[in-house]
C-alpha cells in the first residue's frame, strides 16, 4: 500500500519567509509524528499528535514552530520567518496506534538562505 | 533522558566483509530498541527491532541482540554487499511514543 507521503520534497527560501510541510500518513494510521534530520543535531523529535488527543510539542525548538492535524491525517508543519539554522530535512513518520513501528516519510528538505 | 550513543563513522568495507555497528543506550524504562537504515536518496526505512531482553530482530542478513545487561543492540551482518551502502542509526522508544536516534554512521561497501 501507500506509505507516508510528504511534500515538497525539496524547498528553497529566504530568511524571514514563512514555510509550510505537508505530510500524508499511511491510511488508518492514528499516529503522527514530525522529526528533524539535521548536520549539528542528528535526528530529533519535534511534535507527535494520537487521534484527537492534545499533540505533544514538547520537541519544537521555538514558538516559530506550529503545526496542526486536520481530520485526524493531513498534517501541515508551519516554520515562521525562517532562519538559516531552519534549514534541515524535515521527517514526518506514521504508526497503527502510540508505541507501535513507526514509518517514515521520505522527508522535506528545506534550505533557508 | 534517554539517549543513544552508536559507532561513528565512516565505515569503509569490502564486499563479503563481516560488519560491526556498535550502540549503547541509556534510559530510564524497559525500551524497544530499533535500527533503521537510509539508502542514498531515500527516506529511512526500518531495518529490524527488538522489544525486550535478549530479543534477537533480524533483517535482510542483519542481526541485533538486545543486551539488557551492557546496554546494547550491537548490528552485525556476516558478508555485506555494494547495496548495503547506507547511513544506519540506532534508535530507542521508551515508555512513551518518541524515538531517540543515534547520529547515525556512514557505510560504505566496496566491490
């Protein structure tokens, strides 16, 4: 079947402009999650979300970061007036349910000049 | 807090070649523990896992153990090919649902 889609798959922008990452979870999954992939901090987790429950946040490196699940699938990671230290390739990863395998999208790469 | 401490890189192998990726982990539960790989120009892909002690996952000729009492999940595979060139990373999830990854190393198979 489909696996996690995301897109674009690569976006160049300035300093200052504001971004967004849209992620498409594999079908049924209730389980999203948004990681960065980054030179000086590795992979990191950023915000996971579970059905209709409150997201865990607790991973967004500043409140530029925000991002919302509509319907319970899409998922759009909005990055406000980026700066260069942004730039990284954004991961987004589905699973069934919380604590099971998680499966990861192919990934954003965004480059803030 | 949790964390993941695996071999750096880069590692450079001949085919046939026997391959070691070392990892240690540090947390506060019962983790399962994971090792994905990322092909050049792809996206990372579950490799194999294991959920608790002395669990062995197994992959595409890939072996982990899970060591519970030196804290480790050690990759092994017996005769690497050209297509195993990727950067694999170690990862747990502990109690709760997020996955800490290690940095990640860099292998490269040649033929």
């Amino acid at each position: 079947g489909a696996g996690v889609s995301q897109s674009p798959s690569n976006k160049v922008t300035e300093k200052g402009k504001d971004v967004e990452l849209r992620c498409d979870p594999i079908s049924g999954h209730t389980a999203l999650y948004w990681y960065r992939q980054s030179l000086g901090q590795g992979l990191e987790f950023l915000i996971y979300f579970q059905g209709n429950s409150a997201p865990d946040k607790s991973g967004l490196p500043s409140d530029r970061f925000s991002a919302e699940r509509t319907g319970g699938s899409v998922s759009t990671l909005t990055i406000q007036r980026t700066q260069q230290e942004d730039s990284a390739v954004y991961l987004c990863a589905s699973s069934p349910l919380a604590g099971e395998t998680q499966y990861f999208g192919p990934g954003t790469r965004l480059l803030v000049l | 807090g949790d964390s993941v401490t695996q071999m750096e890189g880069p590692v450079t192998l001949s085919e046939e070649a026997f391959l070691t990726i070392n990892c240690t982990y540090t947390a506060t539960g019962y983790p399962s523990l994971f090792w994905y790989v990322q092909y050049p120009g792809e996206g990372l892909q579950l490799l194999l896992k294991a959920t608790k002690a002395d669990d062995k996952g197994s992959n595409k000729g890939f072996e982990a153990t899970y060591r519970k009492e030196t804290t480790s999940f050690h990759l092994e595979k017996g005769s690497v090919q050209v297509s195993d060139s990727a950067v694999y990373f170690c990862a747990l999830r502990d109690n709760d649902y997020k996955l800490s990854f290690g940095a990640g190393t860099t292998v490269t198979v040649r033929a």
